[in-house]
C-alpha cells in the first residue's frame, strides 16, 4: 500500500513531464496523450484534496475549484493564442459548457446518487444561496449581456468588456473573502454531517503538505502543457465527426471538470451534500470570475476577438438552469426528483449542442 501511494505521487508528475518534453520529437498517439492529461488531472486533485484536508473546510473546497480553473484558464488561453478558426468563441463555449455540466450534469448526479443512498439530505441554504446569487449575476453580465449592448453583439467594446472583466474579478473576490473569512460558518456542513466529518483520517503533516504543493504547482503546468499537445487531435476529431466547434467547449470543460466531479460524487456518497455543493457552485463562479478576466486581458492585449454573448438557444437553456437550479435549492434539503430534474436539463443541453 505505501508503494502504491508513492507510486501515485511521483508517476504522473514524471509522465507528465515526459510527454512534454518528447511530444516534440516523437509523434505520440492521442489516445496516450489524452490518459497521461486525465492521470495527471487526478493527481492534481489528489494533491490539491491533501492540502485541502490540512487547511480544513471551506478552504479546502475553494483550492481545489482555484486549482481546476487555474488547469481551465490555461488549455483556453493557449488556444486562443494558436488563432484557429472558432477561437473567438471557445472561452464562451467552455465557460457555457463549464457551468451547464456543474450545475445540471454534476449538481444532478451527486443529487441523485447521494438520495437513493441517503434518501434526503441537507446543507446550510444561506451560504449557497449567497452562491447563487454572485453565480446569476456573472452569467447574465458575461454571457448574456453582450448580446444587448450598445456594441455590435456577441461582442463587447474593448471598454465594455474591460469593465465587466474588473467587475466579475471583484464579484468573485468579494464572494472567496465571505466564504474564507467573514462568513465561513455559512458553508460549513450542517451539524448532522460535522460527524462524519470527523471520521476522516488525520490530516497530513507539514512536510507531506509542502510535498504536495510543489507537485501540485507542476501538474498544473504539465496539463496545461499537454492538453495543448492534445488540442489539436480534440479540434480534428470534432470537425471529422461533422459536430459543430462548440462541442470542442464541452470536451475541454468535461476533461478539466472530471476529477472535481468524482471528488463531488464520493462527498455526496458519503452523506456530506455541502462539500458537494461548495465544490460544484465554488468551481463555477471561479470559472467565469478568473477565466473571463484572463481572456480579456488576453483579447485587450493582443487584439484578439472575443465573442460572450450567447445564442438564443444557449440565453434559454441558462435562464431555465439557473431558475431551477435555485427552486432545486431553495428548501435546504433534496431528493431524488431534484437530481432527475437536472439531469434532464443536462441530457437536453448535449443533445442541443450536438444537433443544434
């Protein structure tokens, strides 16, 4: 077991590393490209729910959405900076797609996985209602308002734009201090679960926590690195099935939200919805409050476009997402008919995004 467990520290640092290093002199295959991406991601989290468990709830859940959007931020700006066809959308594509698996796709599944184990479960209604509220608030003014601006729509104005970046970065750092500081008792679990909490193993010592931040840091960078290897196979792969770019969005989203989903799930599983929940809605507003103040800057300096504003059929699904994922959410407490709701949603918006 302890060789297992080193084993799973050091190898996909080292894979990562190689495949960066060789990707350049040795045509690697995108089937082994994409396995080294998605062990190197786990491993991020691995290390990221460590230190998580050192610094305790709901630090541990706001580093690893921060980390998971740091991997997201760097796989778009790194396309966007190759300049390929559809560039100008794709932070709009995965940003969209980010939050409509979050909240319909992982919010569903560890809503229903968590009530046909548990059969009800409740969380603090206060601190995700805060979520909520910050969450609509960044949609609507990064994804929905360009499209009514004085500007030529989907397009902000360079002024515009830098407003709205300054204001979601603000929005977002004002929601991290009254999670982590002013108000955390608002996102910590309810009493019921504060026992199983406490079943957990001891937290890790200091030198096990400096580890795993330093292998934290070059995960990250390992999969922004080879995820910009695999891009182009992911693009290729999309226009050669004959599906519309906007799917390339959901690949990259659903490749970066795949450990965090797995990580919601398995607190679902183990009767603790709020760690869900801090996870779930903490990565979405992180996803638009960091990621569309990076591609604005991004777009602001180097002249690149930068299309937010959504089509009709996207403002629907959204609006509809975010009116029922705040009734879901309203009574502090869920059920199975709460997760096949949103699954649903879910199951529409990929069936939507394939056949437009």
């Amino acid at each position: 077991m302890e060789r297992l467990r080193w084993t799973w520290i050091w190898l996909p640092p080292f894979a990562g590393a190689a495949s960066v290093l060789f990707g350049g002199v040795v045509d690697i295959p995108p089937l082994l490209l994409g396995l080294v991406l998605i062990i190197t991601v786990l491993a991020a989290v691995h290390h990221a729910e460590l230190i998580a468990h050192k610094v305790g709830e709901p630090f541990g859940t706001f580093l690893l959405a921060l980390a998971v959007t740091v991997i997201e931020v760097g796989l778009i700006l790194t396309l966007m900076l190759q300049g390929k066809s559809g560039a100008e959308t794709l932070a709009r594509d995965t940003v969209f797609s980010a939050v409509m698996i979050i909240l319909n796709g992982l919010v569903g599944a560890f809503i229903l996985l968590g009530a046909l184990r548990h059969r009800e479960q409740s969380f603090q209604q206060v601190g995700v209602s805060a979520s909520l509220a910050t969450l609509c608030t960044l949609t609507v003014l990064t994804l929905v308002l360009p499209n009514f601006a004085a500007s030529a729509g989907p397009f902000y104005a360079p002024s515009q734009l830098a407003f709205v970046a300054i204001v979601s970065l603000l929005l977002y750092l004002t929601f991290v201090a009254v999670q982590t500081v002013r108000h955390r008792d608002y996102f910590l679990p309810p009493n019921e679960e504060a026992a199983d909490l406490e079943a957990h193993a001891p937290p890790p010592s200091g030198r096990q926590t400096l580890l795993s931040g330093v292998l934290l840091v070059a995960c990250l960078v390992e999969v922004v690195l080879v995820a910009k290897a695999l891009a182009p196979a992911i693009e290729d792969g999309v226009a050669a099935a004959g599906a519309p770019h906007a799917v390339v969005g959901v690949v990259i989203a659903a490749l970066v939200l795949l450990p965090e989903s797995v990580a919601a799930v398995r607190a679902a599983m183990a009767n603790r919805l709020q760690t869900s929940l801090n996870l779930a809605l903490g990565s979405a507003l992180a996803t638009i409050g960091l990621t569309i103040p990076a591609v604005a800057v991004l777009s602001l300096s180097q002249g690149l476009p930068l299309a937010l504003g959504l089509d009709s059929r996207g403002i629907v699904l959204l609006s509809l997402t975010l009116l029922v994922t705040t009734q879901s959410l309203a009574t502090a407490r869920t059920t199975v008919l709460q997760g096949v709701v949103h699954l649903v949603i879910f199951g529409v918006f990929v069936f939507t995004t394939l056949v437009p």
